[in-house]
C-alpha cells in the first residue's frame, strides 16, 4: 500500500524535545564537560582526561560515602517495605475508616523535604527538643550532634516517619485490588492467615511492591536535605552521603572538575542498582 | 457427603430488617438429600448465591439455623464445614503449579503427602489437566484456570458436599458442554451431594436431578425438571422455564369451567377458591393446538426456530405463543384449542390444585 509521508508531525514533538534539552540534556553535558577539564578560574580550562574519575574512584572519601550510602539505603528497605506490607495490611477495607487512615497515611508525604529536616532537627534536640529532651530526662544519653550512632538513628526514624507511607499506600493499592472471592476460596480451602499473605495477598501485590522498592532505593540513595538539615553531614563525616559530599566538593571546595565526575558515577551507580533491582523482581516475578 | 437442612433460614444484608422486602433471603424452609444434584436456578438478585454462601459458611443467616447430617453447623466457619466451593470467576494460587493448587486444600488439611500426590493425580485426570500438572497457573487462560478452580473443589473426597456458584460463566460454550457432562459424571461415580447456582435453565436442567427454582428472595418451586414443565407452582416458573416460556391468561373460574373472555374453557377439574384472588390459566406453548375450530385467534408473527415454529398469536387481547412442528402449516382462519393435560390454574400467581 502506498503511504503519503508527511513529516511535519514532528514539530509537534518539538516543544518538548527543547524542554528536555534545556532542562536535562545541556546541563547534564555541562558536567560531562567539567568532569574530564581542571581549571584554575578565570574561565580557563586544561583537558584532564579520565583523570578525575580515576581519582574519585579511588578516594577513600568517596568509598567511605559509598559504603554510607549502600548502609542507609538497606536499612531504609530492611525497615520501610515490611513496615509498609504490615501496616496496609492492617488498614480498613470499608467503612469510614477508610478516607481517615488514607489521609493520615497521606500526611507526612505532604511534607516537604527541609521541613521535615527541620522538624526533626528540633525535635531532637537536646536543650530543646521534645525528644532529645525527654530521652535525656529518662536516663538515655542521646545526642545526635556529638554521637554518631544516635545522628543515624536520627535519620533513619525521620526517613521511616516520612516514606513509609508511600509503601503503605502502594500496597494498599495492591490489596483492595483482590477480589474476595480469593478469600472466600482460602477459607473454604482452609488456608492459614500466613498461606492467605503468602499465597494471594504477596503475589498480588508484586508489582506495587516493585514500584514501592524502586522508588524508596532510588529516594534513599539520593538523600540530601533531611542529614543536610539535621547534622549537616556529622559529627565528623558520620552522615555524609555521596549527594552532601558532592556538595560540599562542588560548592564548599569549588573543585568542579571533581564533583562533575563524582556526579556522573554517582548517576551510573543509581541507574545500574535500579536496573539491578528491576531486572532481579521482574525475573522473579515471571518464575512466579 | 451429607444430608442438608435448612431449617426456617431468613438473611437480610441490613443490621435491623424490619420490612419483608428488607431480606435478601425471605424464609427457606428444606431439605437438600444426601448424595443429591440440586440445581438453584433463578434471574439475578433473587437470593442464589446468598443461600449457597449460607450453605457453605461464608455467610451466617440473620434467622435460622443450618444442619448437616442432623448437626447445627450455622455458627461454624467455611473451614470447619468440610465444604467446597467453586466461583463464578476463576481464583488460582498464581504463583503454584497446577499441581500444587489441586494440593493447596489437602494439605492445608494435614493429609499425607502420598496421599495428596495420589488424591491430586486423579483429579488431574479427570479434569484433564495432566499435560500442564507443572506449569505456574499464572498466565493461564480463563478456561483452565477455573478447570482449575473446579479440580480444587473436586479434590477432597469427603466433603460433605461441593457447591457451585455458576461456575461456567466465563467457560467457552464447547467446553461449558463437556464440563458439565463430566460434572454429571463425577456426581455418579462419587455420589457427592451438588448444588449448583445458574441463571441458564439448559444447565440447571441438564446438570441436576431436583431444580430449585428462586424469584424473589423465595424457593418457588423444587421438582424434577419434568415436574417444573409440566406443573409449574408459580406462573414464574412457568415463563423462565421453557423457551418460549407458558402462557399465562386471565381468566374467571366457574367449577370446572374457565372463562376466557366470552370463551369457555374446561379444565381438568374444579378450583376451589375463595373469593377475589386473581386467577389465571397457564398453559404451554406446546400443549396449544393451532387449527380450524376452537377460539379464534390472529396472528401477528412467525418464527422459526429450525425444527419448530413459534407462532406469536392474539387471543382475547392478550399474547399467545403457540410451538408448532416445522412442516405444520398455519390455517387461513386460525383458531385455537387448548390440551387439557397441559391446563393450570393459578390463583394470585400460585397453582391451585384442581379437584376432580
């Protein structure tokens, strides 16, 4: 069959393809272009090669932010992904608890970032804040600023309280989806509460839970403002993620050229986790 | 296998019922025999499946109480009731094998393992399943997932009776045939006691001995499939069973005597009825004889539905549906007379039984 060919379609395609040049693809090129330069200002610039990148690949810095990172993202999974099963498992199905456990589950999501940082950073202190107080009060000595034990609990119960909600909500989702005929059929096949979670409730709610786990991995992998707020990094370098150290290398040090190419691996590390991720729950999804 | 009874049970979905329109289920007073194929047929929303949840434990009546075997089993769980049951749609244990689903309610049991591989092994081979025993339900289609669903309620060999809940909906017409034929089978062969909710008379007649007809939240009538043609109890039965379903005319009683209009009609015998119901005369469209004497008709349309005509006639100001054979051939001046065997009376939509 013949086909006219008309390829003005494609300027419709225009406005977003600027879009995206200018909101991604040039500054991202930007920084491919810092990373493999060194400079001494001025706007003048030497060709450094690969040699920033084999720096920051082997910096003790970066793998100490690294191993941080890799730590805090697993606790926060260990944590929220069971909590958030257990918690949508738990929630109302009918009734008029429905719209109220939704909008308190929906609360702190609404919350923005330095907010939740600040909040947290007060509540936590040990002159001021409500807990940090009462803690101290009771006998426990906690002090986030000066212990790096208490500064990581710190972050990790503020990053709980913020995004266990999202799990909850996707599970959610992925519960009320089941008819109930499922449970009428487990009752009549006399499952036991386990056999119902695992056998219908788990497997319904695979691919959410996918969703939930990638997007609560890349979020965590990415913290910056909640530690940024609260300890700024410390004490010392306790909480210093790669995205604070990045910072600090970009802005604190001005050392561009380094920063650009930690930024790059920094990305590759998140897209291949991701990638890890994905492939790993869709293979095991397929083998049921 | 058991003997079920049903003794006064009443359900209403609402905390407080206080209307009779208020229950799903008006008041279901029976006994369903050990070892029975009973058929609950009835349009939707007139209490099938409420009555089958009843049954199997998913529900518990507002009123009444449940026996099986002469035990009250109403405040018992589904699980405590060594019931099955199959859904109108498909539910499969997606991540198990087609083996392990069939399995899932034996060991949920505690049954031993060789058992189970035994128990499971012929149920495959009755529903045909042996060439898919290892594959993950998931991604099956529709059809094989609910051959599944069935084969988990045919597994357990002494259940105290299976229940389905129009179990072949989404089963393709081919295979809703041979199904149902194979559910027959079984019912022979193990003599389980079935009842099966459907909307489709062909299945409810072909698949059980006693059809339960349901209208309204009320049994209206329980009888072999003959018997609900032939003497439909409530002029429901009459239209939803039979295609077309009976006619059903007003008429005045005299003794022995129908009066159609300014047609006198007689009857196999004598109604004996008090005063201002309303009466009516159902007869079948294959018990009315089209020729040249009796009441005139007119007739507005001709079907024909291959082997049979069904002519669409005018009597009196109301429908008439007559069934001829193929080859009769329709009268230029049609009049009609009516088979006293096939005559019924109904009184405010009941049969009345005619005295001799």
């Amino acid at each position: 069959m013949d086909k006219s060919w008309n390829n003005k379609a494609w300027f419709l395609v225009l406005p977003v393809l600027l879009l995206v040049a200018f909101s991604a693809v040039i500054p991202l090129m930007t920084v491919v272009n810092y990373s493999v330069q060194d400079t001494f200002g001025n706007n003048q610039f030497f060709w450094a090669g690969t040699d920033w990148f084999s720096d920051v690949l082997s910096s003790a810095r970066f793998h100490d932010a690294l191993l941080r990172n890799l730590a805090f993202s697993a606790i926060i999974l260990l944590i929220e992904v069971p909590l958030g099963i257990f918690i949508a498992l738990n929630m109302p199905r009918k009734g008029l608890g429905v719209p109220f456990c939704l909008v308190f589950m929906s609360l702190p999501l609404l919350i923005p970032w330095n907010v939740v940082g600040t909040i947290w950073q007060v509540f936590g202190r040990v002159d001021i804040g409500l807990l940090g107080y009462t803690l101290n009060s009771i006998g426990i000595d906690y002090n986030y600023v000066s212990d790096p034990f208490d500064a990581w609990v710190t972050v990790i119960i503020m990053d709980v309280w913020h995004w266990t909600s999202l799990v909850v909500l996707l599970c959610y989702a992925g519960l009320v989806s089941i008819p109930d005929a499922y449970y009428q059929a487990a009752k009549i096949d006399g499952a036991s509460r386990w056999s119902v979670f695992r056998f219908i409730q788990l497997p319904k709610m695979n691919r959410v839970l996918l969703i939930a786990v990638l997007l609560r991995f890349m979020d965590s992998f990415m913290i910056y403002t909640e530690p940024f707020v609260v300890t700024g990094g410390g004490p010392g370098n306790a909480t210093t993620f790669l995205s604070i150290d990045l910072v600090k290398t970009a802005i604190g040090q001005f050392d561009v050229g380094p920063a650009a190419a930690m930024s790059l691996i920094y990305f590759l590390i998140i897209l291949l986790l991701s990638w890890v991720f994905y492939t790993v729950m869709i293979t095991n999804d397929a083998k049921g | 296998m058991a003997r079920i009874d049903l003794d006064h049970i009443r359900h209403a979905y609402m905390a407080n019922p206080s209307r009779e329109e208020d229950y799903a289920l008006r008041e279901v007073h029976h006994s369903w025999e050990d070892g029975g194929a009973y058929a609950l047929l009835g349009p939707s929303g007139c209490g099938k499946t409420t009555l089958l949840n009843i049954i199997s434990g998913l529900l518990t009546p507002s009123e009444g109480k449940i026996l099986f075997d002469g035990k009250d089993v109403t405040g018992l769980q589904p699980e405590e009731r060594n019931i099955a049951q199959v859904f109108q749609f498909p539910v499969v244990y997606d991540t198990m094998t087609v083996a392990d689903n069939l399995a899932f309610p034996l060991r949920n049991r505690g049954m031993a393992e060789a058992e189970v591989q035994s128990r499971v092994a012929e149920v495959l081979e009755m529903i045909d399943l042996v060439d898919i025993a290892h594959r993950k339900a998931r991604g099956l289609t529709a059809d094989l997932k609910q051959k599944i669903s069935l084969g988990r309620g045919l597994v357990r060999a002494d259940v105290n009776a299976i229940l389905f809940d129009e179990p072949l909906t989404v089963i393709d017409p081919h295979m809703k045939w041979q199904l149902r034929s194979q559910l027959k089978l079984l019912h022979r062969r193990f003599g389980h006691t079935m009842v099966y909710v459907t909307h489709d008379q062909t299945e409810a007649l072909t698949f059980a001995d006693k059809v339960v007809v349901m209208y309204g939240g009320e049994i209206v009538q329980i009888g072999t499939p003959q018997e609900l043609f032939e003497r439909p109890s409530h002029t429901f039965v009459g239209y939803f069973i039979g295609s077309p379903g009976m006619n059903v005319l007003p008429v005045a009683l005299d003794g022995a005597r129908a009066q159609l209009g300014q047609h006198s009609i007689a009857l196999p015998g004598a109604a004996s009825l008090g005063d201002g119901k309303r009466t009516e005369l159902g007869i079948r469209p294959e018990f009315v004889q089209l020729g040249t004497e009796g009441m005139p008709v007119s007739i507005r349309a001709i079907e024909d539905i291959g082997r049979q005509k069904i002519v669409r006639a005018m009597i009196e100001g109301n429908e008439l549906a007559i069934v001829l054979n193929e080859d009769a051939s329709v009268p230029a001046d049609p009049h009609v007379t009516f088979d006293p065997a096939g005559i019924n009376v109904y009184a405010d939509d009941w049969r009345v039984k005619l005295g001799g």
